[in-house]
C-alpha cells in the first residue's frame, strides 16, 4: 500500500521540482514546469492515463525522475482546473 503525503512533504516535493515558467508571456498556475527539463506540467498530465497509473512510463518518455512526475501531479491537484483549462485549448 502506498502512503500518502502529508501536506509538508507535498509542499516540499512541488517546491523541489516545479517553477514558474520564465517567459513572461507564459504566466499563471497553467504555465508552471519542471525544473530541471523544462517539461510544462501540463505536458507529464496530459500523458498520464485518467487513473495516473503510467508514471514510470511518463517518467521514461520525458527522462525525468518519477519524483518529478509525482511532483508535478501533486502540483495538478492544487491547480487543476487551471491546467484543466490548458489542456482543453
């Protein structure tokens, strides 16, 4: 069984692995990517599958930690309809 995070450690993995987009045309919670590729967040969710179960393989497909992948859909669930709204365009 997998346990879940606690508020703090999903914090800290989200500050670990996600930033703010530096174009500044790329503005807002939609706009925010991994740190180290550069992989819009909104990319790593629209390749997971609806039940996030694939995050190895988006991990590999995107050559990013599975942390980074974990971080980045913690960060979805704070700013899903944002991303939600991106995904859509």
């Amino acid at each position: 069984m997998i346990r879940e995070l606690t508020r703090n450690e999903t914090e800290t993995l989200i500050e670990q692995h996600i930033e703010p987009h530096p174009d500044p045309v790329k503005q807002g919670d939609a706009w925010y990517r991994l740190r180290k590729r550069g992989v819009p967040v909104y990319a790593i969710i629209g390749t997971m599958t609806p039940t996030f179960d694939n995050a190895s393989d988006v991990a590999d497909a995107f050559a990013v930690s599975h942390q980074a992948v974990d971080a980045a859909v913690a960060y979805y669930w704070r700013h899903k309809e944002a991303i939600d709204l991106r995904l859509a365009a």
